[in-house]
C-alpha cells in the first residue's frame, strides 16, 4: 500500500514547500482539490516530478454547495460542471481518481430522491470520466447517504463501470459502523482510502492513533480484500507546532501502516 496525505494537510507557505515537506516525510502521494488554472496544474505537474510525489486522486470541490442530488436541475448542472472540472484536473496533473460526494439527503431532499437524482446525475458524467480512464470514487461521508455498506455496494454496482467505484473513509464509519465490516463488504470496489481518527464516545476526529478506530482490524481487512493502493490521511497538524504535528501524523501512518 502506498502512503498519501490530502495537501491541505501539510504545513507549508508555498505550494512547493507542502511538496517538499510531503517528501521529507515519506509521503508517496498527495491528493489535491479541483484547480481550474492551468498555470496551476503545470505548476503542480512539475513538482510533482521533482520532488517525486505523485497526485493520484482530486478531491471535487463542487458536490456540497451545489449536491448532484439537489432539487434544481440548475444546481445539479453546476455540479456536474465541478465534477468535469476535476476531471480535467486529474488528466492535468496525472491523477486516476475523483473523490464525489453523490448526494446529500436533506428535509427538502428524500432519501430516494437523493439516490435517484445522484445516479442521473452520475451516469449523464461518467462517459467523460471514461473516455479520460478517470474513475469517479464516491465517498461515504455525513450525508445521510448510504448508511450501510451493503446499500453502499449496490450503488456502485448499479452503474456497471470500472470507472465509478467507492471512495472509502475509516474515519467517517466509526460513527455508525465499523470499518473492517464496510471494507469487507466493499471488497474490490473500494479505488481509494481515506484516513483520519475518530473517538466514538466523544463523537469527534482526533489524531490517527487516538480515538477508538481498531488499526489492526481495519488493516487486516484491507490486505484481506487485496487493497494495495493509497491510504490517504485527511486531517492536519495538531499542536502549536505545525512541524511536529506533522511528523507525528507521518509517524502514525507508518505504524498504522505496518500493521497490514
């Protein structure tokens, strides 16, 4: 498995410095958001090559002020136009991956209104996502979408592509869930993961190693399923000191990581 970290992770004042500070910290990978500039995305191109930190997946920025499932069909248009934007942006910066939120279940929105709506949405994006070999992950987060992980499997197998697979987070699971069951049931559906800490009894994100996530169980699953791609971690720097709140998270990434 491969070690990545979202780039709105790392401290840094510059672009280059988050980069470099990627690298000196073991980093394989960094995911970063949807960028419109194309000065930006070759700027992210080149360092990319020379600190030698790949980009293998772009988080969408579009799906939560403007959801895929929302009752508008003006507001789904410029969503979907944010999901083509980061489209563009993987094949830029060289990317595989397009984290999407697909829906958000709302009073105003149904929970069958939002699997409806989210799945026209999705279908009407992922020829462009196929012409480009970009897969679209779709992530479970507090959306109230996709509570368990059997509906979650059923969604993604109801598109029949190999470009629209799951975005799996550890993190948000704990809440309702445990990780190893959903990694389980998502098998070789799961494209991307994401990780964070999370202290059910507090109902809060915390460091990695903090919390009440079980690492070796969620590991196991992992190799067990044969995921042997990024493991991502979304949460930044805790502490005055930026750089060593870093270091911790690397740290805890590689021990969490040895544990597969």
């Amino acid at each position: 498995m491969k070690k990545g970290i979202c780039l709105g992770c790392v401290p840094g004042n510059t672009t280059e410095e988050k980069f470099a500070n990627a690298a000196g910290h073991g980093f394989d990978g960094v995911e970063v958001g949807t960028i419109t500039d194309p000065a930006e995305r070759k700027e992210i191109c080149k360092l990319s090559e020379k600190h030698g930190v790949v980009v293998p997946s772009v988080m969408n920025a579009a799906h939560w002020d403007s959801p895929l499932s929302d009752p508008d069909p003006a507001v789904r248009k410029k969503s979907l136009a944010g999901v083509a934007a980061s489209i563009e942006t993987a094949v830029a910066v060289g990317a595989g991956t397009v984290l999407v939120v697909p829906a958000v279940v709302s009073p105003d929105v149904a929970y069958e209104q939002a699997w409806e709506r989210s799945a026209e949405s999705i279908y009407s994006i992922l020829p462009l996502a196929e012409r480009n070999s970009v897969v679209l992950a779709v992530e479970n987060v507090w959306n109230k979408f996709l509570l368990s992980p059997v509906e979650f499997a059923s969604y993604v197998d109801g598109f029949g592509s190999e470009c629209l697979r799951a975005y799996f987070d550890a993190g948000n699971i704990v809440a309702y869930g445990y990780p190893d069951h959903w990694i389980r049931t998502l098998g070789g559906r799961i494209d991307k993961v994401h990780v964070k800490g999370f202290d059910a009894a507090k109902h809060a994100f915390v460091q990695l190693r903090e919390g009440t996530i079980d690492w070796p169980r969620v590991m196991a699953a992992l190799t067990e399923v044969g995921y042997d791609d990024y493991i991502t971690a979304e949460l930044g720097p805790a502490g005055d000191d930026p750089a060593a709140g870093f270091a911790r998270i690397s740290r805890e990434m590689d021990e969490i990581m040895a544990m597969a």
